[in-house]
C-alpha cells in the first residue's frame, strides 16, 4: 500500500499546568492525500487549534508523531505555511513586503530579484490585493489583510497550507467571497489544504473531508464525511441541493446531538439552551454564525420530534 | 456683468470662509496656550510673594524678577570672558607671527586660554557629559534588554543583578567610579579629561537600567503570532531581531530611554556637586560656597535651566521616537 502524503498518527498532547497535566488530544490519527481540502470542525476548546499547530511544528506532541511526504515534522517551516486567524501581518511592514519576507526566505535560492518581484506580484493578485502593494496592514480592512495572510502562505508553496480559522473575524459577505477565492485558487494550483472553522456550511462547500472532533479534553476524531460534491462548486446552486443539505445536516448532527456543546449540557431546555449559547458567546461574527446553526439544530429536532 | 458680480460674491465668500478659518485657528491657538500660560503666570506670582518672605543669610529668597536679573548677568559676564579668551589667543598670534618675520624657523606654541568657566560652559559640559554618559548606557542597554526578553534563561540569570544594582544612588558609585578611572585611564595623550569620564560613567551606570527592563518587557511583550510567524518562516535569529524583535519593542525601548535620560540628566548634576567635575553642578556648589548676595539668584537660574533643560531632552527624544517609529498614528506623551 502507498503512504499518505500527510500522515497524523495517534498523537497526543498533555500540557503542563499549575495542578495536574492537562490532556487536550488523545490519539488522533488521519491520512491525507495530496490536493485534498481538509476541514476541522468542533466545539469551541476541543483542540482544533492544537492538532494544527502540531501540524505546523508549532506544539510537540507529546505522543505520536507527523509525517510529511515519508519525513516527520519536529520543527516548524516554510513548507507547512500557516494563516493564522487575525492575520498576522507585521504591521510595520506594507503588503508588499509582507509577502516579500516569506519570499525571500523560501526563494533566497532559486529565484532572482526579477523573479522574486513577479512572483510576489502574482500571488497578490490571486488574492485581488494587487492594487494596495504599498500600504501598511494598519491602512486596509479587515478582510483585506486576511487575503494579504493567505497570499503570503500561497507565496511560500508549501506543501500544506494549514488555516486556523481564516474567515471567522469576517463579515458574512466578505467570508463568502474569500471562500470563492479560495476555492477557485485551490482548484487551479491543487494545493493540500487543512482548515479549520466554526461554520458548517462553509465546511461542506469548500471540503472534500470533514473532520468532526469530539469535545475535550483527551479529544480525538468522532467522525470522518467525506464530501463528494462535483466540482466546481457553485453556492447558490448547492444551497437547494439535496446532497449538500444531506451532508450538512450529518455535520449538524454530529456537533449539536451526538457532541452537544459541553457549556450546554448541564442545562435541558431549549430555551435555557439558547439563552446559555448566547451568553457565552458574545460578539464576533463567527460565534453570531455557531449561534445561528445552533437554532437550525433546534429546529430539525422539533420536526423530528413531530 | 453678472460673470463680476459673480466673482465678487465668490471672492467675498473666499474671504468670509477665510477670515472665519484664521479666527477659529486663532481660537485653538488661544485655548492651548490660554491655559498654559495662565498657570505659568499664577505660578510666578506666588513664587515672587513667598520669595518676598524668606529671608536667609545670603539675603532674600530670588524671586522671578531677581533670576531674570541674574540670567542676563550671566549671559553678559559669558560674553565678557569670551572676549577676553579671543584678545589672549590674538595676542598670541601677534606675537608669534612677529617671531616668525623675524626668524622663519622659530618654534611657536599657543596656549590655550584658562579662565573661569561661565555658565554657559557649564551647560555645555554638562550636555556633553549626559549625552556621552547615555550613549554608553544605552548602547549596552538595548541589546542586553533583547538578548533578556528573548531568553527565558538569560533572564533569570541577569535579572537578581538588575534588580540589585537598579536601586544604588550614584553618590555610593561615584568613590567607586573615580578610583576605577584613576587607576586604570592612564595615557599621555588623554581624550578625555578623567572627571568627564568619571560623571559619564556614573550617569551610565544609573541610566541603564530602566532601558534594560522596559526593553525586556517590550521584547517579551511581543504577538505570539508574529512569533509564529517568524518560527514558520525559520528566519535567522538576526533577521528575527531586526524584522521582528526590534520593531515590536520601539516604543517600549523608547519609553525606557526617556527614563533612562531623564534619571541620567539627575544623576549627573548630583554627581557633579559631590565630585566637584566640572558641569552645572559645580556652579551650583561653587555659588553656594561663594556666598555673595547674589548666589542664591544665580544658583536659581542653574535650577531653572537644569529644569528646562531636562524637558528639552525629553521632548527630543520624542521627536526621535516619532522619527523612527513605523506607528505615524500613534499618540506618543
Ligand atoms: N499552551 C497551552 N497550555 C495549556 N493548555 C492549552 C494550551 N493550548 C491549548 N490549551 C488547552 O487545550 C484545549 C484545546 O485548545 P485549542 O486552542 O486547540 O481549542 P480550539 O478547538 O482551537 O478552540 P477554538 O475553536 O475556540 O479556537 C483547550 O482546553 C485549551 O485550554
Ligand atoms: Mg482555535
């Protein structure tokens, strides 16, 4: 049998603490293929952040190992490029050279100046940045700077792109529009993608293997969907599809019956359970989205219940 | 017609708009310095009538009116001395030139002029002291900060010695100071004059340690983001610091140095009075041990400069700061 190209086997990672060891992951285990777009999906705190972070070299696990293209990971590097969820940019640094750092660093061998300035240039217009090269991080918005992230890590072609969250600071409007980018850049150059999200219908439209984790902590992976949806993929036209509504729904379920959000369980009544999800999830957009999907599960249960 | 009379609502509107904009300038102009000058002016007239009520030894306390007296005597009796410094030196040239006319090959000295150092000399000593003083400290304090926020390890081995020394007043390191000078500064041909070395080492020593502490916090202070980010990208540890590192802790660096300058500005005219080095502290003893009517004035004067001096600095380094910050937006106090 052929290895993986991406190969997570049985790890597992206890952190230090004032008191006992806190154990966040308890063997997870997961192959993935070359070009596969991968998403983690999971209540807030199960360690999807973790596993991606022992992914990127980041974390060590304190079990099990990494194995990239037949090497195992025990540092982190440019060929696992990570866009972290607010960005990261260096606010001293404009657009320009933001992506110039991660370039010159990858390229310092094979690419000439010349080369190196198309190069950068190109990546920003994959991601529609190419009329603001020369401002700084702290002059452009929010969603912006999220593009400029993900085109540094494009710049880097890594091996693996990880994304911890790439859309959850957004607005819903620009989310759905960074997701179109991102799928159609990902169609074209066929990069290996892990992502991880809150949001269940991004997950289905953009993945070809969802990842459900169970709740922490000692968190491992509950289910595995896999997605076949034909590319490429269209959101208006899946929105009424059965299919798509098949698999989001088998991801509803898994988080909102079988993994019911740990903060929730204590408390049995709907509303009890709705009041509870607002409170403790003030704020960003993204946790408004968890909000809403958490009322869509409610829903489906009272027609099943009917 | 029509086109005129246009033109001239126009033009009038030009000038209405103008005159309305020049007011409310004038308006913001007043209301930031209304205040400031309202309290400056409360100030001195208490000043002058508490001063009207001490009497000393040396006579009555100065009041406003008396420094200002005194400053101009100051600055006359400055010009006074340069006066005479240039008169010597061309008296010498004359001299000299007359010996040369005579015999070509005549060696000719000039010896430089040894009167009494004015005010003026003295801030000027001064200025140079700190200025070389705070050099020294920050060029060790910066890069010791870094080295000790980027290491945990570096850290808890330095930091008992910070912790010890930072609160040593610079009177117990002066004796200290001066013996190391003496013993070990020892050429023909000095750069520097032993008591310039002694007051700036003693200012350095006392200065460097709030540019150590806050350069730690700021290095230790930075995004674990952009940590990661640098991790990922493997960057060289040079490359980290000057991408990275050293950006992220500007301002902090520079709210350190701007203690840091402003405690050495402090140390050095204590250290001054106590080692008699030349700088703004000795005239301040050498008024107080002079003892004439006209001491208390001018040692007032000395206390008002060291003050406006120590201000000036400041905002100069805030300039620099702003200079080199990348943050143009940030409020920098
Ligand atoms: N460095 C650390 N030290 C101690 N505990 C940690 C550390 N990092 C994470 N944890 C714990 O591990 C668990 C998983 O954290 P993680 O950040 O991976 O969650 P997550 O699934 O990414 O959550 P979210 O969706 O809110 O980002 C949490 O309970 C967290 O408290
Ligand atoms: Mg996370």
């Amino acid at each position: 049998m052929k290895n993986p190209y991406l190969e997570i086997s049985h790890i597992g990672i206890e952190f230090a603490t004032d008191g006992e060891p806190f154990r966040a992951l308890q063997d997870v285990d997961l192959s993935i293929d070359k070009g596969q777009f991968v998403s983690l999906i999971g209540h807030s705190g199960c360690g999807k952040s973790t596993v991606l972070n022992i992914i990127a070299g980041l974390y060590e696990a304190s079990e099990g190992g990494v194995i990239l293209e037949g090497r195992e990971v025990d540092k982190p590097g440019p060929d696992r490029a990570v866009v972290f969820q607010n960005h990261a940019l260096l606010p001293w640094l404009t657009v320009y050279q933001n992506v110039e750092l991660a370039v010159k660093r990858v390229f310092r061998k094979t690419k000439n100046k010349a080369e190196m300035h198309e190069w950068i240039e190109h990546n920003l217009s994959l991601v529609h940045m190419d009329h603001a090269l020369h401002k700084l991080p702290g002059e452009i918005s929010g969603g912006m700077k999220q593009r400029v992230g993900i085109a540094r890590c494009l710049a880097m072609q890594p091996k693996v792109l990880l994304m911890d969250e790439p859309f959850g600071a957004l607005d819903a409007l620009t989310r759905a529009h960074l997701q179109d980018s991102l799928m159609e850049i990902q169609t074209s150059l066929g990069n290996t993608v892990i992502m991880i999200t809150h949001d269940v219908d991004e997950a289905v439209l953009l993945s070809d293997r969802i990842v459900m984790m169970t709740n922490g902590p000692a968190a491992t992976i509950g289910e595995i969907l896999d997605v076949n949806l034909p590319r490429p993929r269209d959101r208006l036209a899946l929105a009424e599809d059965a299919d798509f509504i098949h698999y989001r729904q088998q991801v509803l379920e898994f988080l909102y019956d079988k993994q019911k959000n740990p903060q929730i369980e204590k408390k049995p009544t709907d509303s009890a359970r709705k009041l509870q999800e607002v409170a403790c999830k003030p704020a960003s957009s993204q946790d408004d989205a968890a909000v809403d999907t958490g009322k869509t599960t409610t829903g489906t249960d009272k027609t099943r219940a009917a | 017609m029509t086109d005129l009379a246009a033109i001239f609502r126009n033009e009038q509107g030009i000038a209405r708009f103008s005159i309305s904009q020049l007011s409310s300038i004038a308006r913001t102009v007043g209301k930031t310095l209304a205040l400031p000058l309202a309290g400056i002016l409360i100030f001195l007239m208490l000043w002058q009538g508490v001063a009207n009520n001490i009497n000393t030894s040396l006579g009555q306390f100065p009041g406003p009116v008396q420094v200002w007296e005194q400053s101009k005597g100051l600055l006359a009796e400055h010009q006074r001395e340069r006066k005479k410094a240039a008169a010597f030196y061309q008296r010498q040239e004359d001299r000299n030139a007359k010996r040369l006319a005579k015999n070509p090959d005549a060696e000719v000295k000039i010896r430089s002029y040894t009167g009494k150092a004015t005010f003026l000399d003295q801030v000027i000593t001064s200025l140079y002291t700190v200025s070389f003083g705070f050099l020294i400290a920050t060029v060790i304090a910066v890069p010791l900060g870094i080295v000790c926020g980027l290491s945990e390890k570096v850290y808890q081995s330095v930091n008992p010695i910070i912790q010890t020394f930072k609160p040593v007043s610079p009177l117990a390191w002066l004796p200290l100071v001066t013996m190391v000078v003496s013993a070990l500064y020892v050429t023909d041909d000095p750069m520097f004059e032993k008591a310039f070395l002694t007051s700036a080492f003693t200012v350095a020593l006392c200065c460097l340690w709030p540019t150590v502490i806050n350069t730690t916090v700021g290095v230790t202070s930075i995004d674990r983001d952009l940590v990661n980010v640098s991790r990922v990208l493997q960057l060289p540890s040079l490359v980290h610091v000057r991408k990275i590192v050293i950006p992220s802790a500007i301002p902090m660096i520079f709210t350190g140095m701007r203690l840091s300058l402003a405690t050495g500005w402090m140390v050095l005219i204590a250290a001054e009075m106590l080692a008699q080095n030349p700088g703004l502290g000795k005239f301040i003893w050498d008024e107080f041990q002079n003892g004439s009517s006209d001491s208390l004035g001018r040692i007032m004067v000395a206390v008002v400069t060291i003050g406006l001096i120590g201000f000036l600095l400041d905002r100069l380094m805030l300039l620099l700061q702003k200079r080199i910050s990348w943050d143009k937006q940030a409020i920098l106090r």
